[in-house]
C-alpha cells in the first residue's frame, strides 16, 4: 500500500516537474543550442555543446536517475559504442560529454522528443532500407573528419531483456574509413546496490507506457563506464565490433 501511494506521488511530482519544464526551460534551450550552432562566432559549437550537455543532465535528474561517470571519454573525433537498456541512455551519455548520436527515424514522429534529437545533432536512420544505411554511414564519417563524436547503439534497438544482444558491424566502418578511436561505453541501471533490469523496456510495453512507468518508480543510479579506447585504422569491422562488446560485458556483469 505505501508503495504504491509512494509511487502516485513521484509520478504527480515528477509529472508536474517535466510539464513545467518543457514549457519554460525546454524551448528556449534548444533555440540557445541551434542559435550557437548557427553562430559564426568562435567558440560557437563548444558553446552549443555545453548547453546541450546541461540539457541532458537536466532531462535525466527529471526523470530520477543520477549518473555516475567511470573512465575518461575520448576527446576529438571518436566512435563511442554503447549498450542500449533504454531510451533515457541517450541523455545518460550526452550528460558526461556532447556527442551526436545515430538514432531511428521514427523519432521524428515523436513529440518534443524530434526537436531534442535534432538539436543534439541525431543522424536519424530508416531500418531496413539501404539508401538510408548509406547515408548515415556517410553522416558519420563526415562528422569524424570534422574532429566530432559520433555514439552508437549497434545493437540495433531495444528490446526486453539486460542481455547485450550482438553488435552489427556495418556501424563501424566511418571509424575505420577515418582511422579514429573507438571506445565502448557501458551503461546499467542501478537501485540499492543492485542492478536494474527493470528499467528497461517490459515485453510490449509502449513509448508513452513506459515514460508514466519511469516517473512513477524509485530513482536510479546510471552507472555509465568509460572503457579503454583503441583504434580502428586498418582494423575489420568484425573485429572492433566483437572486442566492443566483449568489453562491455565484462563491464556489465562486473
């Protein structure tokens, strides 16, 4: 009984939180990024960067979750790989450091959600048609060679389940065309101790489902690790796929 009443309080309080927020702080933070980005003054893009990096802190402290960074993000122009448990690890990742992030294109049918994707720079790519696959392959290592950070989630979506499905490697090769670093970044959900599977998708459960879910549980701690990086210059893409994810489990089940 007093969990469920401790559970309808959260969600009013976290529900009049967000409705608050996305009606006097949201808006004018994302026209603050695109106005960096658009400026040609120097510092510019560092500027857009580090707003977009407070957004996203905020958006994870709304929706009750507290990030806890190990290990060092790579500077300069850097594949990051990551497990993906839900669609909150997009703001749990862009709160240690700015990075574009290649996400569906069914995003750009959500609400709100379409102008926080764009404004942090999403490559939105459509599953299954190859003309899309192409151009996001080329997005990516355009935006290596101009020295940016580009994240993937290669196990391809999120499904129900704590297990790291396997990595497809096609989403490797801007790295290796460019030559650049790879660093596989882990990320779990963690309550009294415990990791938190839960958190995740449950077996059809909706968009919407799942965000009242979200707001209506105990908070959780991110537990984001940061593993050691290394090149992708004449490496296949089988290759960095497997070590990537060899790495992130042993950090996930650690």
């Amino acid at each position: 009984m007093l969990s469920s009443v401790a559970s309808i309080l959260r969600f009013i309080f976290r529900g009049i939180l967000l409705v608050a927020y996305l009606l006097f702080i949201l808006f004018p933070t994302l026209w603050l990024i695109s106005h960096y980005r658009k400026s040609d003054a120097e510092g510019g893009a560092s500027q857009a960067n580090a707003v977009g990096v407070k957004l996203a802190n905020q958006l994870a402290w709304l929706f009750g979750i507290k990030v806890k960074v190990r290990g060092t993000p790579q500077t300069g122009p850097v594949l990051f790989v990551a497990n993906h448990l839900s669609w909150l690890d997009i703001p749990v990742l862009h709160s240690g450091c700015a990075m574009g992030f290649v996400g569906k294109a069914e995003i750009e049918q959500w609400p709100i959600f379409n102008y926080i994707a764009r404004a942090g720079g999403t490559i939105f790519h459509q599953r299954g048609c190859h003309d899309s696959a192409s151009d996001v392959i080329s997005a990516m290592q355009q935006r290596l060679q101009q020295g940016r950070a580009v994240a993937i989630f290669p196990e391809g979506g999120i499904k129900p389940g704590a297990s790291v499905r396997v990595f497809h490697a096609r989403m490797f090769a801007p790295a290796v065309a460019v030559g650049c670093m790879v660093q596989p970044a882990m990320i779990r959900y963690m309550r009294d101790g415990q990791r938190d599977d839960d958190f995740s998708f449950r077996e059809g459960e909706s968009m919407f489902m799942n965000i009242c879910r979200v707001l209506a549980r105990p908070g959780v701690t991110a537990d984001v690790h940061y593993l050691p990086a290394f090149s992708a210059k004449d490496q296949p893409r089988r290759s960095l796929a497997e070590a990537s994810r060899e790495a992130i489990i042993e950090s996930f089940e650690s």
